[in-house]
C-alpha cells in the first residue's frame, strides 16, 4: 500500500455537457472529517495557499491527492488528505460548493476579505466584460467536445460488433480474480485526461509511487473501457479501494485509468489520446486480441475518418480554452493588484498552521 501518497488528478473537466466534476465525494460528511473551502476571486491567491499547505504537510511527511485545474493543469483547485479524511478546496465558480454545515464540517478561508472593494468596483464594468465573454467561450469549447464525442459513439457503433466481449471478461476474471460479492471496496472517481489550453493533457502523476504500470494499447477504446470497467467492479467485490479516471468525452460512461493504491497497480488506456508520453509500462496488453479482425477491416475507412475529425474537434476546444483562459489572464491582472496581501501577511500562515492541525 502506498504510504503517504502524493499523486494528482483533475476532479473535473470540459465535457461535451460543459464543466462537469465529482467536487461533491468531498462534500460527503459520512466520508470526509473536514472539508475547507477557500473563497476568492481570480489572481487572489488560492492555488498559491494550496501549494503552501501541501509544502508544509509533506514537510510533516503527510503526503496528498493534488487536485489540478483542467483548464490550466499548472493550478491548484484542490487537495486531498489521507484518502478524503480532510479536503482543502477553490470553493468558487465553476465548482462552487457552500457551506452545508458551517463550522461543524466545513471551513471557509474567505480571500475576499483582503479585496480593495472601492478598487474593485471601479474596474466593475470591465470584469463584467471579460467574465461573459469566458462563459460564452466554454459553452463554445462544450459545443466543440459535444460534436466530438458524437463521431466517438461512431466510431465504437462501428467497432462495438467486431468486439469479443466474453472474450474481455473472462480476461478480466484472470487479472482480478474471484469476485466476493459480500465485499464492497471504496470508488472514487477523478479525470486524469483533460481538455484545456494546453489540448489534451494527462496527469501522469497519478501513477507516481506505484510497483507497476500496466498499459492497455487500445486505439478504438471500446476494449480497454470494457475491461477496465471490469476489473473495477471485481476489484470493488474484493473490498479494494479503486480510484477511477472517466474520459472527458463520456463521464459516467467509459473509464480510460485505473489505480489501485493499496496495490500499488495501475491500469492505463494507451492510444493518441490517452498516451502516457514520460512514464513506461511495466507490461502492456495489446487490445487486438479482443477484435474479430475480419469485422474490423470492413469498417476501417469509415473509423480513420471520424479519427481525424475529432482530432480537429479537440484542437477547436483547446483554441476555445486558450482565448478563455487569456481572459483568466486579464481578470487576474485586475484582481491580483487589488488584494492586500502585504497588509495582512498573516492570513495565510493563520490558514495553512489551521489546516495542518487537522493534519497531525
């Protein structure tokens, strides 16, 4: 079991539906101890605080989940402690979460306390501006991943009969081993792969600190997403704590990673869009043994079409979610002179040394 982990993931992502994301697995009471919610606008520092709680955890050698922006995958949004015991998270748009039970479970760290307001509302009508113009710009990237995922469904309606489903199962059934129904493990669902201004980025971290890397080489997706639904629901059955990560195009319907930590084994989909381009597997499952060739061949042409359309989909998205993020960029610009941080430079040593004694 992996001790003290450090690894990241997205909690959410740009989806054909628009923002979409699991922020509320923190919000569980019966799961999550404390949960601090860090509020304030852009450019206000709340990435910068999280980054100074992790560094100062793992100085008290308390690893953490880092939860990551998709969007900008070099910004915090979140961090996750001893498996969702406490949570220190960006409460504001467009993951907004509020309190439900004030001070008994969560915590605001509010960051708007140090706004220059009179500042602020001089700048009102361009915020105004740039803050509609980012709405319109991710209703845009949503439009763009929507067409995308639609030619995805093709291209798995013309590969789908071509593939050996018992045949995946039962391959499953080897790699997990017998089910115990009786047993129930821990799911949490994360994205690692995420569509922003960078185009398609995987967190690679997520696999940082495990013994071995299993790849499953998969161009279609329609295997891979099989089999690694099965090995969740046997892994489950066998009380295992699993960590899945959902393909932006299809949250809720095909899993492209899998991580056991206790294990200390991942499982990851290996295609143009999925590939892992700095971390080796240990052993990688090819996925045309689970094809009926024959079949396939037939409908080729048609797939490599739909393949090159979607690529140019997701350039579209990621161009879309750069101009979005220039915007970020320029709300920053406003926000981050307008904070008064040198006139309470103890506010965020107050809220790192408060959430490090949940810690310890």
């Amino acid at each position: 079991m992996l001790k003290n982990p450090v690894f990241s993931a997205y909690l959410a992502a740009n989806t054909p539906n628009g923002f979409f994301g699991y922020f509320d697995e923190l919000q569980d009471e019966t799961k999550t101890q404390r949960l601090f919610l860090i509020k304030g606008g852009p450019g206000t520092g709340k990435s910068t605080l999280m980054k100074r709680i992790a560094e100062a955890a793992a100085a008290l050698g308390v690893g953490c989940e880092r939860i990551y922006c998709s969007a900008d995958p070099d910004s915090l949004d979140g961090l996750i402690f001893d498996g969702g015991r406490i949570a220190v998270v960006d409460g504001t748009s467009p993951h907004a979460m509020e309190p439900r039970y004030p001070g008994a479970f969560e915590e605001v760290i509010d960051l708007n306390a140090l706004f220059d307001q009179e500042g602020l509302s001089k700048r009102k009508e361009e915020i105004i501006a740039l803050s509609k113009e980012n709405r319109a710009l991710h209703k845009k990237t949503a439009g763009y991943l929507a067409a995308a995922a639609a030619l995805k469904r093709e291209i798995l309606r013309l590969s789908n009969p071509a593939l050996q489903e018992a045949t995946v199962k039962e391959y499953a059934a080897q790699l997990a081993g017998k089910k115990k129904e009786t047993t129930t493990g821990r799911l949490h669902k994360r994205f690692l792969t995420a569509i922003g201004k960078q185009g398609v980025v995987v967190k690679e971290g997520a696999f940082f600190g495990l013994g071995k890397l299993i790849g499953i080489e998969d161009r279609l997706g329609g295997a891979s997403a099989l089999l690694l639904k099965e090995l969740k629901d046997r892994f489950l059955s066998l009380g295992e704590t699993v960590y899945v990560y959902e393909c932006p195009l299809a949250p809720g319907e095909r899993i492209v990673h899998l991580v056991l930590p206790e294990k200390g084994i991942g499982f990851t989909t290996c295609n143009r869009v999925h590939q892992m381009k700095n971390l080796p597997c240990d052993r990688m499952i090819h996925a045309e043994r689970f094809y009926d060739q024959k079949l396939l061949e037939q409908v080729r042409q048609g797939i490599r079409f739909y393949e090159k359309a979607i690529s140019s989909l997701v350039r579209a998205a990621a161009s879309s979610e750069q101009e979005a993020l220039a915007n970020h960029d320029r709300l920053e610009e406003i926000y981050t002179p307008l904070v008064h941080f040198d006139s309470h430079p103890e506010f965020f040593d107050r809220a790192v040394a408060r959430v490090l004694t949940c810690l310890v």
